[in-house]
C-alpha cells in the first residue's frame, strides 16, 4: 500500500505518516512536507523518485505525472487499466493526503498584489483529491487533519480504510476543492469586473427544531469570514437552543444595537424594537427601553452594547424574556440569570468593522442581493427646513429616534422623548396609520408634549404633521423628496414644529 502526502496545513501530519508506516504502507511526499517527513525520521520517497522527473517551473510542475494519476486513476477491477499500469510501470496509490495553497489567507492579507494571490493557487492538489475522490472505492483521499484519527483506526484494524469510509472523504474532498474553486474565481472575476455570477458559502451551524411554523424544516448556516454584532458567532452561555424566531428576532436587536456608541438597550418582538434607549449606563439603558413599552417586552429579546453588570441583572430577572444579548457578562450577572432554565444568554462580538456587508433575502426561485444599510447620517441642525428650529435637547432626541426608525418595518412612525422611544408604529399600510399608532402609545404612558417624531419615508401628504402638531410634537425628522413636501412644509411653520430633511430613506420591508 502506498501513501502519497503533500500538505500546505501540517498539523498532526508527522504521527499520520508515522503511523502509516508503521502499519506496511509506503510514503511518498513532495517538497516541504518530504523535509518535514524525514528530518522527523518517518521513511519517505521523494515524488521525483517515482515520477523520474525533477520538480520544475518552482515547483509548479511536480505531481502532474502520469504516474502519480495513473496510480491514482486505475481501477483495481478493470484488466484493461491493470495491463497499461503493467506496461508503463506505474505502481498504485492508495492514499492521497493534500490540502491546498492557502489562498484564502493570502487575499485576506492587506497589500496583498494579484501576482502574489496568483502563486498561491494550487494546480497539482486539486488534481490529485479529484483523481482519488473519483476513484474512492480503491483509494482513500483526505483533505482535512481531523480525518486522520478515523483513518488510522481503520488502517490498524484492517490494513486501509472502509468503503463507507472511502465514500465520505471523497464527497469532503469534493466540497474542499469546489470551495477552493469558487473562492478563486470570486476573487478572479472581481478582479475582471464580472458580476453575472454568484457564488456563496455557508456552513451548517445548527439543525433547528422547525421554522417559523412547527410544520417548517430548517437549519442556521454561517458566512466564512466572522464579522460584528452577529449571531452567527455569538457564544450561547446558557439556556435552551435558538429557534428560527429567535435567530430572526436577535439579528434584528444586533442590527439596532450597532447603531450606537453610548450606552444602549433595546428590547424587540417580532422584529420591532418596542423599547429602546440610552442612558449613563446599562442600568440606566434598561430602565427607560423597558418603562417604554412593559407590556411589549413580556417574551422579547433584550440587547445591550455594554458589558452586563449585576444590578442590571438583578432588574432583567424577574421579567419573562427569551434572550438577553450583550458584548460580556460579569460573573455574578451571568451566575444570577442563569438560575432561570429557557433564558437564552449571547456573548455577541459587537467590536466596529469596516467595509460593505451583503444582505441575501430568498425569494421563489432566486436571489436578491444588496449592501447592508449600514449607512446613518447624523441628523443637524443645518437639515432644518421651517422657520422653527429645534433644540439642543431635540437635535439629540432627532439623533436617536432617526438611528431606531430605520430599523422599524415601514411605514415606520417612533415617537421619541429624553432618549427613548414613546411609541413604534410599524409596518402599515399607510403612514398616518402608523403615525396614530405611536401617538396613541406615547400619550398612553402620559407624554403629551414636547415629543420627537421621526418617519422612514417622506410625507406623501401634510396629515402626519397635522396629527402630529394636535399631539404634542415639537421637532420631526425625515427624508424629505415628495413632490407634495412643501405642503409638509407649511402646516408645520403654521403650527410652530421643527422638521429636518435628512435626505436618506430607510424602508425596511
């Protein structure tokens, strides 16, 4: 039996070829992993010495011989193959041990040139996990280290692997090598400005008990490349396994959370943040977004972007919630909340990262595709368009009502006051719909005047800022770019309300 070995990735590779070896089988290895292999001791064939042809072009030419796929290719029960590896003296191999140029870390590398990303794109090594991943019923082929324990329990025990075992590496090694493709090309046709294609990795996180309903199947897959404020790579700390909701619900908090760099707390149902605020501290945070809406958060999500202390622990405790998300727990916070069984508790990464995130959103038969609203202008004073301007204390209430409402489903309507929302109307039909709905909220807890209002949409008609001078407003903030905008305009110079234009929408559907 012959073993040939050629890796990029050499961990555990010594005591896998030791062992091979130790079991009957032959060694054949290129390279740097030859070097490794016998200055450790292990007994190697150089593949110049099977191949009888010296590695060349910088090693870019080594295992593509027909002597390597020949031993790879054969198969064991055709005579015809039998007969031309007889002719052409070409032995059979085995086993095939690659894993790939690291071409991932390379591009990842900032400065990183095209030629550089070039030399790092393995030829021979794809080549050879395909020949054996083809030929899998005689020959074994492993692309990832932690394969190797199996294999060698199975060599010991039989002298070579099993034909279920065979099956699997083969299909892994398939997956390793169009992944190892598709990367390239991403990288390629970004570099030649085509786009008609798209090409996605995911990895299986976890199965799910069943979706949205009980009667869906699902399962939570995660991106290659870890990025902030996701729950993808969160650490679950305690409690019961994520539902699809949850996943839902939670990346919608985080999506909240990022917006801000003070202390924050936002609590969220069905998606809709139904209280949020800023405060001093995280105490102070929680307090207010739960004083919001108490009725809403009974069985909500809560997030905060600062570490989660005791006392505000000691506050979180006796509410009924499904998940609690923060950057850290401190022990006594983290000892203290898990007394509670089903309370899900997430260490989120929540540190600031650069540069564009994509959104896929499913739809029957197809893909789309965009940039992450990422993107938050700050709202000033200069973006006033009336005569009245607002205050101080408005300009930062506009600041952070304008940061929740695009993360309200539209129409989106909040209603703001000292920092935290009074009132959320989401997802009508019709603006003023959603407008008499956050109204009706904030004036239910006892807010009357002095309000800040904040729309995802412009106004299509002058009703909003009727309704909203009747009911306590005093500033409003929206993207402007209706047609009918200076009828806005006016009814809020009659009534004596300050309005700002920030010229950004936020939908969210």
């Amino acid at each position: 039996m012959r073993a040939l070995i050629s890796v990029s990735d050499k961990t555990g590779v010594v005591d896998f070829a030791r062992e091979l070896r130790s079991s009957g089988w032959e060694i054949i290895a290129t390279g740097g992993t030859m070097k490794l292999l016998a200055d450790s001791g292990v007994e190697v064939i150089n593949i110049s010495d099977v191949t009888g042809f010296p590695e060349i072009c910088d090693g870019r030419v080594k295992t593509l011989h027909p002597k390597v796929h020949g031993g790879l290719l054969a198969r064991r029960d055709d005579p015809s193959h039998l007969r031309a590896l007889e002719e052409n003296g070409i032995g059979f191999i085995d086993l095939v041990c690659v894993n790939l140029y690291p071409f991932r870390q390379t591009i990842a590398r900032e400065g990183v040139t095209m030629e550089e990303a070039i030399e790092n794109i393995d030829i021979g090594g794809p080549s050879m996990l395909r020949s054996a991943a083809k030929n899998y019923r005689d020959v074994t082929v492993v692309c990832d280290p932690a394969d190797y324990a199996t294999i060698l329990e199975e060599v010991r025990a039989s002298g070579n692997t099993t034909p279920a075992t065979r099956l699997t590496l083969s299909a892994k090694a398939y997956t390793h090598t169009a992944q190892y493709d598709a990367m390239i090309a991403t990288y390629m046709r970004d570099k030649a400005g085509l786009n008609e294609k798209l090409f996605l990795e995911f990895d299986l996180q976890q199965p799910l008990r069943y979706g949205e309903n009980p009667h869906q199947q699902a399962k939570f897959y995660r991106g290659g490349e870890p990025v902030a404020y996701s729950l993808a790579y969160a650490r679950q700390l305690h409690g019961k396994e994520l539902s699809y909701n949850n996943i839902q619900d939670a990346n919608a908090a985080l999506s909240i959370v990022r917006e801000f760099d003070e202390p924050f707390c936002v609590g969220l149902k069905h998606m809709n943040p139904c209280g949020a605020a800023v405060g001093r501290d995280v105490v102070e945070a929680w307090t207010k977004a739960y004083e919001a809406d108490k009725v809403s958060i009974f069985g909500g999500i809560v997030a905060v972007n600062r570490p989660l202390t005791r006392e505000a622990a000691e506050l979180m405790k006796p509410i009924f919630l499904e998940i609690i998300m923060a950057p850290s727990f401190e022990p006594e916070a983290l000892e203290l909340l898990s007394s509670k069984k089903n309370l899900r508790l997430l260490e989120v990464p929540m540190e600031r990262c650069g540069g564009a995130q994509r959104q896929l959103v499913s739809v029957s038969g197809g893909l789309l595709v965009q940039e992450l609203d990422l993107d938050t202008c700050e709202v000033r004073a200069d973006m006033c368009v009336t005569a009245k301007r607002p205050t101080e204390a408005q300009l930062a209430d506009l600041n952070f009502a304008w940061r929740i409402v695009k993360h309200v489903k539209s129409n989106a309507i909040v209603v703001v006051k000292d920092g935290r929302t009074l009132g959320v109307g989401a997802g009508q039909m019709n603006r003023i719909g959603s407008a008499e709905l956050a109204l009706k909220q904030a004036h239910a807890q006892g807010a009357t005047e002095g309000l800040v209002l904040a729309s995802d949409g412009f106004f299509p008609f002058d009703d909003c800022v009727t309704l909203a001078a009747k009911s306590g407003v005093a500033a409003i903030v929206q993207p402007g770019g209706s047609v009918r905008d200076e009828d806005s305009v006016k009814k809020a110079d009659e009534t004596g309300i300050a309005m700002l234009f920030t010229g950004m929408r936020h939908f969210k559907h």
